[in-house]
C-alpha cells in the first residue's frame, strides 16, 4: 500500500486518547490475499475500558457550546477530505472496491462530517403555548449519552460517521466497534479525528470480538444508544441484547430491494440506474437491486440491453485503472452468490452472462445476470448481496407492487416511470422506506437513510439523523 501519509495506517485501538493494543488478527487484502496489518483482538474489558472513557468524555463534550464542537467537526471533514487518496486505498486494498468507489465514498462518508458539524449549531428546543396562564411549557433537547455502534464492511468509512458524527455534534461521545474484515479506514478515520482535536474519550474504536465487544455495548449502563449497520439476525440479536437496559437503538439492516421497469419507462436510464444499483461494490450493499422486474412488453428489450452492459463491466484489482468489479468480501459471501445462481438456473432461471467464479480465482466472480427469475427462488426471497442481476417479468401495476411488497424487508426500492398517475400511485404503495423514481441511486447526507420493517428502525442522514441521538426534557415553569 502506498500511502503519502503512512500514519494514517494504524494497527492499534483508540481508546480514551491513547492507542491500545498488539497486532494479532490478520487483515487481508481481499484482491490479492496478502497481509495488510494485524490489529488487535480485544474484547469485553476493552470494550468496558472504552465505554468507561466516553462515559468521562461525555458532561465536558456536551458542555461545548454547538458551535464549539462544530469547529472540531468541521477540522475532521476537512481533515478526511485532504487525505482522500490515502483513506480511499487503504479502503480498496481492506474491502476491495474499486478505487473510484472508494473516493466515492470517502465524499460520502466525509459529508456526514461536514453536514452535522453545521447541524450541531441548530439543536433547537421548542417552546409551547401553555395549559395554564400562571405557566410555561419549554422543551429542551439534550444529548442521550454514550452512544455505541457497530458497522459493516461494505461501507467502511460512511457507515461510521454517518452514526458518529451526528451523535458527536449533539454532544454524545461515542465508542465504534468497525468491522473484522475492514478496521484500517475506520482506524485512519481515528488518527484524523484526533488529529482535528477530538478530545480523548470522545471516539474510542475498538477491533476484536464481536460477541463480546457487542454485548458489553449493549449492557453496559452508561450507553444509551446502540447503532448498528448489518445483518437481520445480528440486529435482532443487539435489540434483544439492549432491550435489558432499555437502550435506543438505530438499525439498518438487511434489504431485499425491488428494482421496476414498468413499459413508459425511459429504458436507457432504467438499464443505467439498474447497472448502478446493482452492481456497485460488486452487489454488496443492502440498497443493491435485487429483484429487477420488467414488464411484459419491453422485457425483452430491457433484458437485451441489460445484457451488453453486463458484459462491459471489467474485473480486477480495484486499485487498477479501468476496474469496475473486485473482489466479493469473502468465500461466504462467494459461496450464497455461487447457490443463489445454482438455484436459479435449477428452478428455470435462464443465463444471461456469468454464473460461474471468476478466473481469477479468490473471491472474484463473474457479473451474473439471470432472466426469467421466478417468486419461489432464492434470489428472489434472499438478498444476493453479490454481482448478480435477476429479472423477472411482470404484467401490471398491481402485480408488481404486491410481488415487491411480498418480503419481510422494507429498505429501498426503485422504479422507473413516466406517467405522473402512475408514479405517486406506485411510490404511495410501496412498503419501503426510500424510493429511488427513476434513478437508480438515491444516497445523500441531506436525506433520511433508512427502512421500515424488519429492515430496520430509525433514519440515519439529515436532520431526522441528528434527532436519534437526542432526548427531549419538557420543563413546566410555573408560578409566574
Ligand atoms: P456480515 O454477515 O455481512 O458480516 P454481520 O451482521 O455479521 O454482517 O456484521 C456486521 C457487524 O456486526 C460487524 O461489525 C460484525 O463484527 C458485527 N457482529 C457480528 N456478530 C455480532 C454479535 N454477535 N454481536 C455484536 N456484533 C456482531
């Protein structure tokens, strides 16, 4: 890894200022198989060590004035946006993704900073007209306190500080527990945190054993808010666990994303937001396209368009010019993608382009793309979470909107239309919490992210993010 700033590249925990920790589980470079740092495997006395420091952090944090800790935000942002390059290869070379996705998302990522760093300036509290004429009724908001998240590997960076930095800017401290297979962006996000002056306490992160680091975050008394970013079973485990202390917690959990192309659609762009829905981060992101459904007149069309782009996409290293598609995550993820397809062409599924390993070999995989997808079908009642597009036809609007609501998920669904009726009528009926119309991409800092259902609880983004991390305290100032 060739880093202008080596010392972004840190194999250590965070924790109360200090870094922490021996180097002992082996972090790999998921393109190449080599060794990329070790870093610690800590566990539930680390994790209270860490829970203790942002519990200490926190009343001086919070006694900031907003604008106080917006300045130290508004330094990380600019801090993370002057070390792009470096964050976005450190990120490839953990994760995978092409590098132009990774600058992509350290943008992303990086814009949470900036947003809340000019939220934390606008808290603001409410005053109500009152009951009584001898009262006043004043609501104040104030930060819940420690917060705790969990985060993934698809989004190593943006799924770190969109929980933090909106907690931050409240005035809650926070302690992070990134995930095993990506800790190095989240542990370079530390060093610039640090570096924009953060006081210590305020961001601990913590590598090693989830169970154990997860359920010392969700007992431990001093935090009241669990943020997690993964799978369905994981959260419903964390809830459970946080249920016993009564702890808010934030979830955004799995998806299983409908993608409609009903026959007034512009089909160019419908085959444009369907490649990028889909195959961005190789299908690894829980808003990933997963059951792409067309409408009988231009299936085949669509299905013939989709098929040419597929095949432009080029495989390989993300840190290599030109590559579009890396490396899957890890052989479990490689091995759901390889019986996801298995069952698909078993049950009438028809091969379109892929479907096999890559030659490549590792974790590399062909983009896969599958016509003629049908309801009872493992793509169809799982999230594939890999480079695999299936389509299946629909007749009409009704159909379609019940075939797409017919999951347990509710986390992003798109379609593509033009008949002004037709779309309120589809985006109304939709059981989702975002709907990208027309438009295959929809993430940004300004908006709510988040779904309903068991894809999860609570919205992360905008300004409805930072109201997660607060409480309201109503006052009765009586006697006047
Ligand atoms: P995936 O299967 O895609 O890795 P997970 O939901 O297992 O998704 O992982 C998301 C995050 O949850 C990671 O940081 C992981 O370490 C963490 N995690 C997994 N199991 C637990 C657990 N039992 N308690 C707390 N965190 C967990």
């Amino acid at each position: 890894m060739h880093l202008s700033d080596p010392t972004l590249l840190k194999s250590q925990c965070l924790i109360d200022g200090r870094w922490l920790g021996l180097g002992t589980d082996s972090i790999r470079n998921p393109a190449t198989g080599s060794e990329l740092a070790l870093v610690p495997r800590f566990g539930a006395a680390e994790a209270t060590m860490a829970v203790e420091a942002a519990q200490r952090a926190f009343k001086p944090w919070a006694a900031k004035t907003g604008k106080e800790r917006a300045a130290v935000l508004r330094r990380w942002f600019d801090l993370i946006v002057a070390n792009k390059e470096d964050l976005a290869i450190i990120m490839t070379s953990e994760q995978g993704k092409p590098l132009a996705e990774a600058r992509g998302e350290v943008d992303y990522a990086a814009s949470f900073v900036e947003f809340y760093a000019e939220e934390a300036k606008r808290i603001y509290g409410e005053t109500i007209p009152s009951h009584r004429a001898d009262a006043r009724i004043v609501v104040l908001k104030q930060p819940i306190g420690v917060i705790a998240a969990i985060t993934p590997w698809n989004f190593p960076a943006a799924m770190i500080t969109r929980k933090v930095s909106p907690a931050l800017a409240v005035g809650c401290t926070a302690v992070v527990k990134p995930a095993p297979e990506t800790p190095l962006t989240a542990l370079a996000l530390g060093v610039l945190a640090e570096r924009a002056g953060l006081p210590p306490g305020v961001l601990n992160l913590i590598t090693g054993d989830a169970p154990s680091i997860g359920e010392v975050m969700c007992t431990h008394p001093a935090v009241r808010f669990v943020g997690f970013t993964g799978s369905t079973d994981v959260g419903k485990l964390l809830m459970r666990q946080a249920a016993s202390g009564v702890k808010k917690v934030g979830l955004e959990l799995g998806g299983n994303a409908p993608f409609i192309v009903f026959d007034d659609a512009d089909l160019d762009a419908a085959v444009t937001g369907a490649m990028l829905s889909k195959f961005r981060n190789m299908g690894q992101t829980c808003v990933c396209a997963n059951r792409i459904y067309a409408q009988d007149s231009i299936y085949e069309a669509f299905v013939a368009k989709l098929a040419k782009e597929v095949g432009k996409l080029q495989i390989g290293n993300g840190l290599d010019a030109g590559v579009t598609q890396g490396p899957l995550i890890n052989e479990r993820a490689l091995a759901k993608v390889e019986r996801h397809v298995a069952d698909a062409l078993q049950n009438g599924g028809r091969l379109l382009a892929g479907g096999r390993r890559h030659v490549r070999g590792g974790t590399f995989f062909e983009p896969t793309l599958i016509a003629d997808a049908a309801a009872g079908m493992l793509v169809a009642r799982e999230e594939t979470f890999g480079p695999v597009a299936s389509v299946f036809r629909f007749r009409d609007e009704n159909e379609v909107i019940a075939l797409a609501n017919a999951t347990q998920y509710g986390l992003a669904a798109y379609f593509f239309a033009r008949d002004l009726g037709r779309v309120f009528r589809v985006a109304e009926a939709l059981e989702y919490g975002m709907v990208g119309i027309n438009s295959g991409i929809m993430a940004t800092e300004l908006a709510p992210f988040g779904g309903v259902k068991e894809s999860g609880i609570g919205r992360e983004g905008s300004r409805h993010g930072a109201e997660e991390f607060v409480e309201l305290k109503y006052l009765l100032l009586a006697g006047m």
